[in-house]
C-alpha cells in the first residue's frame, strides 16, 4: 500500500513549432516495436524528445518511437513511462505521447492502490486538460504493472491502450473495458454451470451477473453464447525451463492455462531470485510462480554424490530452502527418482520439507518409484507429509508398468486414510497412458551416481556392466519400459534426428538387432554415449488413468514443458492437457463433470498454492478467465504428430488482457512472475 498522495502539479506544455503535421508522423516500426515488446511486453509510445525551455515549460518534438531511453523514476518505482529529465529542474517527468499525437505532461502520486496522475496536455488542436490518468495497482510489487491505463480529459474524451500499443478511441463514461456476455459461468468452485454476464475493468472482475449487463457501458464485448466462461487454468506441474526463449508460452496459453508453477521433479531454478527478476523482465505470457527444487540445492551443495549429507551440508541446504522461501518460492519440489534426490534418505527431505511447511509452502514429489515401488514411493511422500507437517502433492500421479496396473487402488486408498488421518494430501495428473522423461530413468539410480561419465566408466568393468545391463533389463520388462521395445519412443535425440518419433524396437530393427529386453538394454547404454536422449514410455493402463481421475483430491496437471511447432517430438500433453480433460474425459467419456474438470484445474490448484484472487471467476479477483467451446473442446496433439495446439478454447485473458483472441493468440505478454505472500 502506498497511501501517500502528493500534492499535483499543473504544468503547461507547447509544441514546437518544429512539430511535422500528425498525418506526417512515422509510426513506430515492427521492428521497434518487437523491441519493445522485448523490453517491455507492455505498451508502445511515440516517445517526444526535444529541447527544455524554461521552469515549468517543456517543449517537445515529437519524434520517432525512442524506447525506454529513461525507464527508472526517482521515486524507485520501475515503471512502464516513458521519462523525460527536466535539465533546468533537475527533476524527472513521466512522460507519455499518445499516437493522436497528443503530448502528456504529468506528475501525480498514489491513492490507495493506484497511482493517479494529473496535468495538462497539447494536441494540435490546443490545449486538453487532462483531469484523471488511472494507471496501475501497485501495491503488489514490481510484477503489478497494469495492463490497460485510461485517460479521460474534461472535454469527455478517453482513450485507453491495451499492451500492444494500439489506442483505442473509447466512448466517454464506459463503466467496462470488456463485458462477456451470455456464456455458461462455470465460477471454479464446482458449483453447476449458470448463465452470466462478465464484466472486466483493468485486470479484475468487477461483475458476475445473472442479469444481462448493458453492452452500452462496455468498451468491448465478447459474445460467449453457447460457450462456457471459466477461471484461467493453473498448472502445477510445468517445466518452464524454455521461458526465457519462449516468454509468450504459446503452447500453454492456448490450453487456458493463465498461471503455471516451473521448478518441478526438484528441479527449481537457481538462484532462485535472480531468476524470477530474469523471467519479470522479459515479460512472460502467463502468470508464472516457482519452487526450489530438492535436487537443485542438494546439487549446489553435494553434487552428484550418493551418501547422506553432513550435519553442516543439510544446514546449507536447509539455509538454501529458506532463502527461496523467503523469496518467493511457492513450494519445495522433489524427484526422488531423478540424480542426486535418488541418493537421500527420508529425514533429509524431511528436514528440508519442514523449512518449506513453516514458510507457508507446500511439497510436491515425483515419488522415488512409480512401477513395482509405487506403494512405498507413495507410503514414503505420505509420511514426508505428516512427519514434515506440510501439505503434500503428489505429482503426475500414475501407476507404470503392468505388473503394476491396478495400484491406484490402494495408493488412492493411502491417500483417503492419510487425509482421515490429518496429512493433507493431494494429487495431479496429467491424461494420458504414456510418461515423458530421460531414457536414463531406464538406468538403475546407483549406476547413475556422479552423472554419466561415471556410468560409462563404471561400463567398463564386466561384472558391473552386466548388473548394470540386467537392471535395465528389469525396468524394460517391469517398469517404463512396458515390456515391449515399441513402447519405448523416442522424443527429442540430438545426435539423431531421424530416431525422434521412432522406438527401441526401430532402432534395433535398423541395427539389424532382435527386438529383446536385452537388446534394448544395451541401446539404452548406447543413447547416453552418445549424449542421451528423452522418451515416451507407453507403459499406462487407462484404466488407472481415469480412476485416479475421478478422486475428489486431484487435480489437473500437464507435466508439459514450454515448447513451439518444430521442436522435437514432445510428449503431447505440452499441448493438450487441458483441453484433452475438458474434451475426452469430461466431456466424451464422463469420467469426471465439466463443473469438476475446472475445479480441478482453477480453484483446487490456486487453493493448495495459496495463491490469493485468483483460481475462481469471482467479482474482485483477476480477470485470468478461459472462455471454451464444450461442444468441441479437444486436445489435438497425438504421439505421432505432438506439435499441434487443442481447438475450442476461443478466448484467454490473462490479467484481464486478451491473449487468446476468437481462437488467434496473441503475444501480449499479459502474465506477472508471481511470488508467495506477495501477490
Ligand atoms: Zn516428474
């Protein structure tokens, strides 16, 4: 909060002489404008520039699309203005020309949680007076810059920007920026499916209403007749790692997903607040949190060693837990299964996941085993639950390998008693039969210690190779590897291209190999030598798929990395998660109720985050909303053919912005790096 308001200033402005004619001006080119986008994901400005003349008089050319060449003000505040430095004053201006060719001269202050800022402006018609800038809500930290600022002058004119730059001439006195009419209000909660209208202002609900609301006060409209009108879809389970070169999240975005948590599998980033400021100034295309990742700090601190940590390394992990805590983390994630997490023990990850409870986070597990140990992997995160005293997910929930099948009959059983017995334990999963991971999750975790020169090494001696090769061999028949060589599929292979989409059991064939265990095991081998590779294990039954589904506790999660059209061959739930639940499994299969299937991707999720206002289509909360089609909603990503975005989710606002625009996205960059307690 920010109640100080400072006293504001009028200030008189003129135009050079100098000024060319409107009609004259350039508009800013694509390219600055990418730039920008770049910087700033935010608005475009025809910045002035010129002369200063005098006290309180600055007089300006307009000039050609000058970017951000002051961006800090003197108050601290990172904002999104243009600045101009008064030389005669010494003091800063917040200086905006809009694209009508209308100069701002403002100073102003803060009331309540927004700033309000006054002056006058020239345009060539003479002087407007402008009596109201609303900009931002600003309480929220740095991230909370708005997305829409309105300027409304005495002589009843307002114009309001949207991130891209594009002015919009309004009417005067619209009540909305944007009303949602007629759709089906499915609100989060998984109350049924009621007929209202939405109406949006800056980045927030202001109106949910059973009662049409008047398209007149609105500056825009959306018809959502016939189509459902959701909270934004939050993903827990999202491997952001690409963000920074795909800041726009494309292929999440047009899922519906509007907020999404990276650092997964104890995989979060460090450290950890340079990265969020990183992710913040590039401007990202959905809301995104983070979590500190088991396996990243015991790395940082031990490498890849496999024996328990000192007395005085678990006091530096622990240090490390609480510091990303302490910056935002929203949770402490574990990959037991993954290097070097396969190398703790339980009161390691107790002690860590502790420092995480008492801060307010929440633990997330991929569970040490998900085949034959399933039931001890999922025993183990439980009472990591209760002994830690921290709320628990557990993460991409599935039952793998046939031996295996049918499990999810006890582990949901597991999680009932541990919820009746005070752990608060919740589940997610993404809706598929097949799992995506490193080949090398094939390799037995103590043949992996010290990374893969040390397994290669470790290769080189017969009698450990052959226990090596036999544990492989074990996995392809028990576990991941679905005892069959075409199960095993082949995604992203940098040192073979034309392996991507094929099988162990192609591979074998093209190496003139009989198709067994034992021959897939020695290809397993060969894939790390020659750098490793990332595969789709088809080792799932349906039917655990959709009874899990069905559990009141979980919710929906993509496990889905960021990624674009041409890259690799991705598992197909980075492009189809949610709207393959929406479709298939609400939908066509009745597995679980559309009220139910957005349940489990808005409000169950924003609950067990913690995030405030938002996870609900709810008056006063943020205008992150998906807006689908329940006729035709469907994922479209196959195994063969991953690269192709679902149909039928028409609208995404993020932040109250349109990023999904009638079906077309739009790389407005909408989202905010969202960091607990702070949002
Ligand atoms: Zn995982």
């Amino acid at each position: 909060m920010r109640p100080v308001c400072f006293p504001l200033m009028m200030l008189t402005l003129s135009l050079a002489a100098a000024a060319p004619p409107l009609s004259a001006q350039r508009p800013c080119s694509a390219e600055a404008n990418r730039h920008f986008d770049f910087w700033e994901g935010r608005w475009m400005v025809r910045a002035a520039t010129g002369a200063l003349a005098g006290h309180n008089t600055l007089s300006l050319v307009l000039g050609e699309c000058v970017l951000q060449e002051h961006y800090t003000t003197p108050s601290g505040y990172e904002g999104k203005s243009l600045n101009i430095f008064d030389q005669t004053r010494g003091v800063w201006h917040q200086t905006w020309v809009d694209n009508q060719g209308a100069l701002l001269q403002l100073e102003g202050g803060y009331q309540d949680d927004r700033m309000v800022m006054q002056g006058e402006t020239v345009d060539a018609a003479g002087v407007v007076t402008i009596n109201r800038i609303t900009w931002s809500r600003i309480d929220g930290g740095r991230d909370r810059v708005r997305q829409v600022w309105e300027l409304s002058a005495d002589g009843g004119t307002v114009w309001t920007t949207s991130f891209d730059g594009t002015y919009i001439r309004l009417e005067t006195g619209a009540d909305w920026d944007l009303l949602i009419q007629g759709g089906t209000v499915m609100n989060g909660t998984g109350r049924p499916g009621f007929s209202a209208d939405v109406a949006i202002v800056d980045d927030r609900i202001v109106r949910v209403s059973r009662t049409p609301l008047d398209p007149e006060r609105a500056s825009r409209t959306i018809d959502a007749t016939g189509l459902v009108v959701a909270p934004g879809f939050i993903d827990l389970h999202a491997h952001l790692d690409p963000l920074l070169r795909l800041p726009g999240a494309e292929s999440h975005v047009r899922q519906g997903v509007t907020t999404a948590l990276g650092g997964p599998d104890g995989g979060g980033p460090w450290p950890f607040a340079e990265h969020l400021e990183l992710a913040a100034s590039v401007g990202v295309g959905m809301n995104v949190g983070f979590m500190v990742g088991h396996n990243t700090v015991r790395r940082e601190v031990m490498g890849l060693e496999n024996r328990a940590p000192t007395a005085s390394e678990l006091e530096r992990m622990k240090g490390m837990v609480a510091q990303a805590m302490d910056e935002g983390a929203w949770a402490i994630s574990t990959g037991l299964k993954y290097l070097p997490g396969a190398f703790s023990e339980l009161d390691e990850v107790v002690a860590l996941s502790e420092v995480a409870g008492r801060m307010g986070g929440f633990y997330t597990s991929h569970l040490r085993e998900e085949g034959l140990g399933l039931l001890e992997g999922v025993g183990e995160a439980l009472e990591i639950g209760k002994r830690a005293n921290i709320p628990i997910v557990l993460t991409h929930h599935k039952v793998v390998g046939q031996p295996t099948w049918g499990a999810s009959v006890k582990t949901l059983a597991m999680v009932d008693s541990a919820r009746a017995a005070g752990t608060d334990a919740m589940i997610d999963q993404y809706p598929y039969t097949a799992s995506y991971t490193g080949i090398t999750i094939l390799i037995p975790a103590w043949a992996m210690a010290g990374g893969t020169g040390d397994l290669l090494q470790r290769m080189e001696d017969p009698a450990l190779a052959d226990s090596i090769l036999s544990g492989i061999e074990f996995n392809i028949i028990n576990d991941r590897g679905g005892n069959d060589l075409r199960r095993v599929q082949f995604a992203i292979v940098r040192w073979d291209r034309s392996l991507e989409g094929k099988t162990l059991h192609d591979w074998a064939m093209r190496e003139g190999l009989a198709s067994t265990p034992e021959t897939g095991a020695r290809l397993v081998i060969e894939a790390v030598r020659r750098g490793g590779a990332s595969a789709i294990f088809h080792a799932m039954s349906e039917e655990d798929v959709e009874r899990i589904m069905a559990h009141p506790f979980t919710m929906i999660a993509s496990d889905g990395r960021l990624t674009q059209p041409g890259e690799g061959h991705p598992h197909p739930r980075w492009y189809g998660t949610f709207p393959r639940v929406l479709g298939l499994y609400a939908r066509d299969k009745g597995v679980i109720s559309l009220e139910q299937a957005v349940r489990k991707m808005s409000t169950m999720p924003a609950e067990r985050m913690g995030l405030r206002e938002r996870g609900q289509l709810r008056e006063g909360w943020f205008a992150d909303v998906v807006i689908f089609d329940p006729a035709t909603v469907a994922d479209q990503a196959t195994f063969e053919e991953p690269h192709q975005y679902p149909v039928g989710i028409d609208w995404v606002l993020v932040n109250g912005a349109i990023a999904v625009e009638n079906g077309q996205y739009r790389n407005i960059r909408a989202g905010r790096v969202l960091r607990r307690g702070r949002n």
